[in-house]
C-alpha cells in the first residue's frame, strides 16, 4: 500500500509516516506520494461517513452496527481500494490508517494550530487504535463493516439484528460468509416470528447458528467441495431451513 | 619470428597489466555479486574515513545525454563527515622505495594505489575492492573493448580540492598529478569532461563542487545492471542488509537520491526496529546472551547475540541466491558490517524447524579484541563476505552460537531434548531423491508404451476376448479365448500408412512368448484392427491357435501396436489358468484419484499469475457392480487480492462440478482390472487481478497464497456409505516449502540420547504439519542395520552398497506406506502414479509392480485379509521397487 500513519508523540506533537506491510529498505516513504494522495481521499471518505451516519440515525441499530456498515459503504463507493497504492497490499493497514485519523482527527493537509477534526471520533470506538496488527487473525472493525455493507443497511439489520458480534460470527467463517450465504440467511429470518427472530439474533443462539451452518459447508473435508454460492438460491435455503429449523425448535422451547 | 634488435640497451619496464580482467575477476569473487560490492565497498571506505559522530553518504543517481545524443547514467557517492583523501600525492616510485607501505592519513595515494598496505592496517581493505566496486560498474563506450572509467573529487579540512581519474583501457591508468584546486572545480561543473585525449571519451559531469568535506567518487557510464538495482530498489536492499546495524546505532547515515531529485534513507529492518536487547524483554520469542567467553581465549568475547521468531514475517526473499542466506538465519555483524549469515536451514537445520524458518532472525556482534581479529586475513576474505569456516576460531564461534540457538529453540518447544535430528548427510539425500524421481517425475521424451510418438499421436489399444465363462476370468487347460479382437485408435486421426498389431502370451513369472502378429491398415476413422481368432489355452508350445499354459496361476494375453519397430502403446487381458481368480475387494470399492498439473512446466509446482494448471480427477470402481454417486469439486481462494470484495467483485471460489451424476459401471468378470472413469479434465488459469479481457476458459481470481481444491464424492455403493474426500493445495505465486511439492519425504537423520529408543524401528514415516509440506521422514543411523551398512561403506565399490542400499530400501518401503495413507481415505491419487509409470515403462518388471500393487490394495481392503501374503506382497513390492531404483542408477 502504504498508507499515511498519523500519530501523536509523547509531547503532544502530530507527526505521520509512511508505511507498508512489505518490508522495504527506505522504510514506506518511498512512496509518500502515494500515501498522500490516499490520506486526502480518506478525509472524503470519513466525511461522507459520518454524513451517512447522520442520515441512518433513526435506523434501529446498534451505533457500532451503523457506524461500520457507513465507513465500510463510504470506503466501497470512495473506489480507494482500485488506487495503484492499494493493489498489492493487505487492506488491515487501511483500518489502521483511517482509525488513527479518526482518533487524532487529523486532515491530509493537518498543521500545527488547526484544529482537529473530533466528529470523526463518532466513527471508531473509544479506544485508541492499535499501533501493530492484531495477533491470531482477527478483524479489524472496520474489515468486517467493509463486509457487512455488502448488504443494503436494512437487510443487514435485519440479518444479524443489528448486532456487530452477530456480525463476526458469520464474518469470521470463511465458507459461509458469502452473501449468496447472507441472502438464504436473510430469508430464513424472515420466515421465523418475529419472537422467534429475536431469540435467534441473541448473540448466544446466533453463535450456535453459525457454527451449525458451518458444520454444513465445512471450509475443509468432506463437504467443502460445496460452497454455498455454487447452489441455487431455493436449494440453499431449503438447505438452510434443514440446517436450522431444528435449532431454533431447541432454542424456542428453552 | 621477430629477431630482437641487439643494436639497443635492454632494461627492466613495468609489464602492462590487464586492469580490466584483473577488476573483474576481484568483483567476480564477491559470493553474493557484484551489486553486493557496489553497496559493500564503497561506504565500509567513507566509515573508516568518517572524523565527526556521524558519516553521510549518498548514492544519487544522474542522467546524462552525451554529446551524440546517446543517454548515459552516472553514480555518484559522497561522503561527508569525513575526513576526506588527504596527505601526500605519491608516485609509484616513492610508494616502492617506502616498501609498498604507506603511512596513515596518506588516503590518497592508498586510494589510487593498488595492493599496498598502510602501517596501521592488516591486509584487508587494501586490494582496491572499493575502486574496483567502482570500476567494475562503468562501462565506458565505443572499441568494442571493455573500458572502465571513474571520476574522485576531494575536498580536504584545508580547502585543497582534488580530482582524481582512472580508467581501464584495458590498461590501468591514472592521472598524476591530479586536477587540483579551482582547475578540480571547473572541470567538475563543466558542461564537458575530456577524460583523456587518447581515449575519446568526453563525459557531462555537470556536477556540483563538493562543499563539505569528504569525498566523492564519481562513475560515468553507469551498467545497466547497476542502473536496474537502483531503481529497482536491489542497491537499497542490499544497503539495508549490509549496514542497518552501523545505521541503527547512529554511525552512519546512507541516502539514495534517484534521478528527479527524490531522497529516501536506508532504515532498518522492521524486526529489529524495537532493539529489544536494550531491555530486559520478557518476550519468549526473542532470546538475547551477552557477553559470550571464548573457551579458547577469554579475552575475546562474543558481545551479543540476539535472536527472535517472529510467525508474521514473511519469508526472506534472496536478493541473489537460496543456497547463500541473507536475513534468514544469524547475521554476523562484524564493525557494525555484515559479512555473513550462518543459516536457519544451512546451519541450524536441527535446531530450528522448517517451518519455523521464514520467521527465525538472528545477529550477532563481537567485542572490540575478537572483532579485530576477525578481521584479519587469517579469517576473513578479502570480500569481507565470508570466514574460513576451518579455522579452529570460527568453529568455536559457530559452536557457541549452536548452543544458543538449540537453547532457544527448546524453550520454543521445537525441539525435544533427547532427540537428536538433522538433515540427512548430502549423499544420503540425493540418494533418496534419486530413487524417488523413479517414480515422481515420468521420463522426459517418448518412451516405449507411453502412448505417444514423435509427431505428437496418441496410440489407444484395446484387446477384446471372450473367455469361455462371461463372469470369470479363469480359463482351464483346454478352454478357449474366442474372438481375439485388437484395435488401435489415433488423436488426431492418423488415416494412412499401416501398423503393426502383436498378441503375445506372458506367464506369471514374466516371460514372454510371441502368439501372431499381424499388419493393419489405419482407416479414414484413425483406427486400424485385426482378428486374431480363437486360442486354445493348453501346456504345449504357444503358436498361432494355442497359448501355452504350462502351469496354473495368473497370465496375461498382451497386445501391442508398434510402427517402425517402436512400441507405441500395450493392452492386456489377465487369464487365470485352472484356478479363480481373487474376489474383488469388500472395502473401497469406490475411489478417487486427483492430480493438479501446472500446464505451463509440469515440473513447477508454483502456478504464476495468468497461468494453467490443469485439474483431473478420476474415480475408480473395483467392484462387479454398478455404481451411481455424485460429486463435488471447487477452487477455493483463501483470500481475494485487497482491492475486490469476494462474492461482488469476483467469485471466491470455482465451481468444477456440483451435485454432479457419476455413472460407473463395475467390472465385467472377476479378475478384471477396475474401472476407471474421467470426471474432469480441465485447464484453469489463475489471475491475481481481474484479467482486462474476457477469458474464455475457466479461470479463478486469487491473492498469492495457498489456495484448494477439494473435491468430494457421495452415494452408496453395495450397501455402503460412499463419502470420500481430498483435497490439493495450489501454490499460487509463491513456493511450496521445501522441497514439498517435488518430493514426497524429506530424509531426516534422528539420533537418541535415551538408550531405551535405540531399538526403534529404522524408519518412521509422519504426517506433516502442514498438509503442503513434505512429509519427514526419519530414519535412525543407531540402528544395526544402518550400523553395519554404513561400515560396509569403507569397502564399498558401487553407489548400491553400504548405507546408500538402507536408504534405497527405507524409501522403497516409506513409499508404499505413504501410497497407503491416502488409500485408506479413498484417495487414490498416489498409488496412481505406480500405474501411470508402470503404463509408460519399457521393461515389464514395472507392470509386475503395478499388479502387485493392485493386488496389495484389493487385499488390504478384503474382509478376510490373507496377513501373511500381504506381508509377501508387501516384500515383493519393495524389493521390485528397489530393483526399479537400482536400475535407473545404472
């Protein structure tokens, strides 16, 4: 990539450098350029964010659901990921980059005495970002809002109940994250009553969802040479209906 | 013959040297290249020059548009912070009459000379590498002749200002006295450089005085090669590796400045940003020791060394060869300089895993005394890139690091205490890989029966008999083969010319006996036959109408088609005489076979982008009935590149069959071999991106990585549950591990400390860690047989005796199990390649190993297994095998 990293040392001082996840001699700077062009883009990017977050406030969701389905549909609408900059590298310093400018509130064109730009706090949790990549795979919020708007922000409310740890647990496993999966998943719910729905969006009955359908469509062994979006659409959901009516039979009768 | 003038005095001359071979053959003698040297040479100069805290040395690189339009590079390196090439401008006859040994701070004269030594200085550094690192990159034009150039400029503490120039012509020549002063500084910023009259050469410096001190050399020119490496950042990466110790602790500072002016600094590598060995790091997977005592000479001492794993990092790409380590191991870091890496796999293949390899990093540094003594010519080449590794210091150092990398690695729990385990000896390994080539890699060009000819034709055989009872294959004395049908078929359709069809008799013992032979014509259809009749199975002589069955057991009626006098491609029928042939097996009736072949080099397991790999997946029934089953198969892409989103932009994985109907049909009559049914047959080209035109065939978009194919079968079969699968991984613009991918064991020597293991068996075959890697092989050098083999080897004559005849018979051995392994699953796969080289092999000792490992499976998978003739079976197998090996040897 590289990508701009904003930070904030020890005295308070703004400062960025350039980095790339591929180890090169002179550091990421040697394509600070590119790493400019792509911090002003993300100035848009955020700003169009939090405007579409301010434009689904009434949607009843989750403030973090919401918040990560709009950076991730800004993101995918920006067309960034289609910048040379970004084609040959992973996309979890992305998050980071735009996370830290988030958290310090810093503009591409950021010098001493402006000020920061704090609505985009709105954006990211509390915590402040993490300097290194997670250890042991997991995703970045952002990654998984970046997914997740792979639907239309209704239809993901309505799929995970608006619930980011719903969210990953579909994310997260890998052969039923597709949205053919999604889709069959969407319709499943909405053949349930509504009681019934809510019990299943729990995030303790959702969880055993995901792994009952993974047991389905295992990623390796036998059954993995099926994915789910080499299925038609009614035979995926037939097949999902015999994957979870049973479960949610146990789970309704607790 | 010339007659010498005797009328003149004779006297001695200086003999014109060869300059240009003579810089050649020192860079040639850098391990690692001439890039290496380049990045090597000349800033280890401006260090041992630098005079303030800090020396700064940039590499810029310039463009030129010579005079007759011809565009040029030109390097410069400066340095400042330095003190410059100062003292006295010497000639050649005051440097001899001193002895050839010049005092210190005369630089200049040691900078233009050639092989002399200042007072203070051992011998190293003072061959000319720097110059020579320097020449060798400039490629002066015009004669057709080799030709170097290059230009020095000085500016000393006192303001005096030199300019220097050499050339190779290919004499060695220098200019004496040099430019000096203002002449220096307008010649430098001239618009045109006359390097010398007599060479024709004028060169735009059009260069900036130096205004600091230091120095500044100066390499019109420029190679191409050394071009590329700038600008493909191979220069930067090699400063890097070279010098990120001196960077990181402040002694130098190294830029490179490209041709638009754009300056970046050297850093240092990621994993040694943190300095962990400055803090008492409480990380296990970093391993700090100071302040190592040689046992030899407690004076001297091993500062630190330092080593971590790190499972995120990426394995370290060579910049010029594998076998050479880089990063990829213990760098040894002498005055804040690399000069060599002890390797993970070279050196420290016991102690840290393979696959544990990509993510070991390492460093060690000496204390001043043992620093200095290292550097010393006993020791270190004159290329400062490597260390006599038989002297008894070097080897000390090397032991007392081995320590420390086994401590760490038994605190990373890779290796366990008692064990003690290596790479098999270099013989021993090639050895085994030898032997396993006889069955992994199928002969390269057109052998015997493989079906192929030299145009390019595909030869199909089928011989069709009527056995007297339709559901067995058994035959009696005094039965006959009705209706002896041959007939061969070309792809594509040969239809002229004619060939020749053969049927022949071969007892259990594999002797042959021609029956008849005949001639037939290929058809507009590319087909040809011929009837060979009936034949009376009797003990007498074989002849036209009679197949000689001397005794009971299993024969085989062979047909050929042959042009020319070149088999092209054998069929057979098994005939049991006077007994019933074996029952098909109870279990596995039903299993599959899946190879994935890289199109473009079947020999490269690596599948680069907008490559094919090809995709064949065969199911087998070894039953007499019938079955029906479905399959599966997809390409999965473990991951999308960054810029698409799986399932929008581009589909995560390839279909290749879904919910497919799979009709095979079980064997006519018992005795017969299985029936064998294609599924897919299919190229597949691999992208990293969306590729920019539509692509007709299949293909799957991907990122660099590991990616599978899986392909499962389901139904029932004779009552039975049918749920077979397997899987393949696809290398996809990286490499297997190892030699994963080539072979399917690596050979591994294991020694026990633990008396009670010493009677472990004398192999043991594991399943990898990792479904991609090889699997390791072991095998115990304490074991008797091994003892005494390898005793032999001192009266050995041939490469069959000794331990190498252990080797051959562990891996005739391993191979069957690992063939059996993914037997047990209904895999196939493996067992597949005995049969498709048994199908392409000229002597029929091949198609005996091929029946008997046919017979193996069936009987393995029998209710009722036969234990004691599957362990002669098992014999048979290998000691055919080791024939198979011995016979390739040959």
């Amino acid at each position: 990539m590289p990508v701009k990293l904003w930070q904030r040392d020890s005295q308070g001082k703004y400062t960025s450098r350039v980095v790339t996840v591929w180890d090169r001699p002179l550091g990421g700077e040697e394509y600070r350029a590119q790493a400019e062009e792509l911090d002003q883009r993300l100035d848009d990017v955020l700003d169009d964010a939090l405007a579409r977050l301010e434009s689904v406030k009434n949607v009843d969701a989750n403030i973090r659901f919401k918040r990560i389905w709009c950076v991730g549909r800004s993101v995918r609408e920006s067309g960034i990921l289609h910048l040379t900059a970004l084609r040959t590298e992973r996309r979890a310093l992305l998050w980071r980059a735009m996370a830290w400018k988030c958290w310090l509130g810093t503009r591409h064109d950021f010098k001493v005495g402006s000020d920061p730009e704090t609505r985009w706090r709105t954006l990211r949790s509390s915590a402040q970002p993490e300097t290194k990549n997670k250890k042991g795979g997991v995703r970045d919020l952002f990654e998984t809002g970046f997914w997740l708007q792979q639907q239309e922000l209704a239809d993901a409310v309505f799929t995970f109940g608006g619930r980011v740890s719903n969210v990953r647990e579909i994310d997260s496993r890998t052969s039923i994250n597709s949205p053919a999966m999604r889709t069959a998943l969407n319709s499943w719910l909405k053949a349930l009553p509504a009681e019934h729905r809510e019990l299943a969006h729990r995030s303790s009955n959702f969880e055993k969802i995901a792994k009952n359908l993974r047991a389905r469509w295992p990623d390796r062994g036998f059954g993995a040479a099926r994915r789910p979006e080499h299925q038609e659409p009614e035979e995926l959901l037939d097949e999902v209906h015999e994957v979870l009516d049973p479960l949610v039979m146990k789970i309704t009768e607790r | 013959m010339t007659v010498p003038d005797n009328t003149q005095p004779s006297s001695y001359q200086s003999t014109s040297t060869n300059m240009v071979h003579l810089i050649e053959s020192i860079i040639t003698g850098y391990k690692m290249g001439a890039i290496r040297a380049l990045a090597q040479e000349p800033v280890q100069n401006s260090k041992d020059a630098k005079r303030s805290s800090i020396a700064k040395i940039e590499y810029r690189l310039h463009q030129r548009t010579l005079a007759d339009g011809y565009p040029s590079h030109m390097l410069t390196i400066t340095d400042s912070g330095t003190s410059g090439l100062g003292g006295p401008i010497l000639n050649d006859e005051e440097i001899d009459k001193r002895g050839g040994v010049l005092n210190p701070g005369e630089d200049w004269s040691a900078f233009e000379g050639q092989g002399y030594t200042k007072a203070n200085q051992d011998a190293l550094g003072s061959r000319g590498q720097g110059k020579s690192a320097s020449l060798y990159h400039s490629y002066a034009r015009g004669t057709g002749q080799r030709r170097m150039v290059m230009l020095y400029d000085t500016l000393l503490p006192d303001g005096e200002y030199r300019l220097g120039v050499r050339y190779a012509s290919p004499r060695d020549t220098v200019r004496r006295p040099p430019y000096l002063d203002e002449t220096a500084r307008e010649l430098v910023s001239a618009d045109a450089f006359t390097i010398d009259e007599g060479l024709g050469l004028e060169y735009l410096l059009k260069l900036n005085p130096l205004t600091t001190v230091g120095t500044r050399v100066i390499m019109p020119y420029l190679s191409s090669e050394a071009v590329e490496a700038f600008n493909n950042y191979e220069l930067a990466k090699w400063l890097q590796m070279l010098w990120w110790r001196a960077i990181q602790v402040g002694e130098i500072e190294i830029s490179l400045v490209d041709t638009h002016g754009a300056s970046r600094k050297i850093g240092v590598p990621k994993w040694w940003r943190s300095q962990f060995w400055n803090a008492s790091s409480t990380d296990e997977n970093q391993y700090v020791k100071t302040n190592i005592y040689l046992k030899s000479d407690p004076n001297l001492k091993i500062k630190r060394l330092a080593l971590q794993y790190d499972e995120n990092l990426e394995a370290h790409q060579h910049l010029y060869d594998q076998s050479e380590p880089e990063y990829d191991g213990i760098q040894i870091m002498r005055g804040l300089q690399w000069i060599e890496t002890l390797g993970a796999k070279q050196e420290y293949s016991q102690q840290v895993p393979e696959e544990r390899r990509a993510g070991f990093r390492g460093f060690v540094e000496f204390e001043r005394d043992l620093d200095r003594e290292l550097r010393s010519a006993e020791y270190e080449r004159p290329q400062h890139d490597s260390y006599n590794r038989r002297k008894g210091l070097i080897r000390e150092i090397r032991d007392e690091l081995a320590s420390c990398v086994k401590e760490f690695s038994e605190r990373q729990g890779w290796v366990d205490e008692d064990v003690h385990q290596e790479d098999a000896s270099e013989r021993e390994r090639q050895i085994a890989s030898r032997a396993l080539s006889v069955l992994v890699n199928p002969p390269k060009g057109k052998s015997a029966g493989s079906g192929n000819d030299h145009g390019g034709t595909a030869w199909g055989l089928d011989i069709q008999v009527d056995y007297p009872n339709p559901k067995t294959t058994r035959v009696d004395w005094g039965q006959k083969l009705s209706r002896i049908y041959v007939r061969c078929q070309t792809e594509p359709k040969r239809d002229h010319g004619s060939v020749t069809l053969k049927i022949m008799s071969v007892d259990p013992d594999n002797k042959r006996q021609e029956i008849a032979t005949k001639r037939a014509y290929l058809g507009e259809d590319g087909a040809a036959s011929a009837e060979f009749g009936d034949l009376l199975v009797m003990i007498g002589k074989s002849d036209q109408q009679h197949m000689s069955c001397p005794g009971k057991g299993k024969y085989r009626l062979y047909a050929t088609v042959s042009d020319a006098g070149t088999d092209l491609k054998r069929a057979s029928r098994a005939v049991y005489v006077q007994e019933d042939p074996p029952e098909p097996p109870d279990k596995k009736t039903i299993t599959l076979s899946v190879k994935v072949s890289n199109l473009e080099d079947p020999e490269r397991a690596r599948i680069n982008n907008g490559e094919r790999l090809r995709v064949d997946v065969s199911v087998k029934n070894r039953s007499d009935q019938d079955a029906v089953l479905h399959m599966n198969a997809s390409l999965v892409a473990s991951e999308l590149p960054p810029n698409l989103v799986p399932g929008i932009d581009a589909p995560i994985s390839l279909s290749l069959a879904t919910k497919k109907k799979i009709k095979i049909n079980g064997i006519e009559r018992s005795g017969e071999p299985p029936v064998v049914k294609q599924l897919i047959s299919k190229p597949v080209r691999l992208f990293n991106d969306i590729p920019d035109s539509t692509i007709s065939q299949a293909y799957l978009v991907a990122s660099p990585g590991t990616h599978d194919l899986h392909v499962n079968i389901y139904g029932e079969h004779m009552g039975e549950e049918i749920k077979i699968s397997t899987s393949r991984r696809i290398h996809f613009e990286v490499d297997p591990p190892g030699n994963a991918g080539k072979m399917p064991f690596e050979l591994i020597r294991q020694e026990t400390t633990d008396e009670s293991r010493e009677a472990a068996p004398i192999w043991r075959l594991e399943s990898p860690e990792k479904s991609d890697a090889s699997y390791p092989l072991y095998y115990s050098p304490q074991h008797h047989i091994y003892r005494i083999a390898e005793r032999a080897d001192k009266n050995a004559k041939t490469l069959s005796e000794g331990a190498n005849a252990v080797i051959r018979e562990i891996i005739a051995d391993a191979y069957l199990d690992w063939m059996h392994e993914a037997h047990r699953t209904g895999d196939d796969s493996r067992y597949d390649t005995i049969l498709e080289r048994s199908d392409q092999a000229e002597n029929l000792r091949w198609r005996r190993l091929a029946e008997q490992v046919e017979e193996f499976q069936r009987m393995s998978d029998s209710e009722d297994i036969e234990t004691e003739r599957l362990a002669e079976l098992r014999r048979q197998i290998v000691a055919n095998l080791v024939c198979v090996f011995e016979e390739a040897e040959a």
